[in-house]
C-alpha cells in the first residue's frame, strides 16, 4: 500500500474546520499580504463587514482565537 506524502497530512486536518473559519483566515492572510501594516482584527472587521454576517453569527472574539489557532497549525506543519 502507498504510503501518504506528507505534504498531504495537513489536508486532512482542513476537512475538520468550519468553511467560515478557513475563508476567514484566507481572507485575514490575503489582508496582510496586501497591507502588511493592517492588524488582524482589523482585517477580521473586514471580513465581517464584507460578508455581512452580524456579531451573533461570527463573534470577532472567537474569530481571533480561531485565526490564531490556525495560523500555528499552518506554521508548524507547511515549512
């Protein structure tokens, strides 16, 4: 049997977030990219604001735990 490339293994940890979460953090990254004095919480208002979802959908307090929370994973397993 074939043995899984690493590379592959972080994809499967993909499939366990919530689609929100990844666009957040895509989205949130892309920011950065662009304008790299921007902060991450401005940039996950951005997000909010662009997608119009409201507090109560997407908390920006949860937003932030789970951009940081992601943004070690990725770190630590795509060098």
């Amino acid at each position: 049997m074939a043995k899984e490339k690493d590379i592959l293994k972080p994809i499967q940890q993909l499939y366990k977030c919530n689609s929100i979460d990844l666009m957040m953090f895509s989205f949130v990254c892309g920011v950065k990219r662009v304008i790299p004095s921007a902060s991450i919480t401005s940039s996950i208002d951005l997000f909010i604001e662009y997608n119009d979802l409201t507090e109560e959908e997407y908390p920006k307090e949860s937003a932030l735990v789970t951009f940081t929370r992601l943004s070690k994973y990725f770190k630590n397993r795509l060098k």
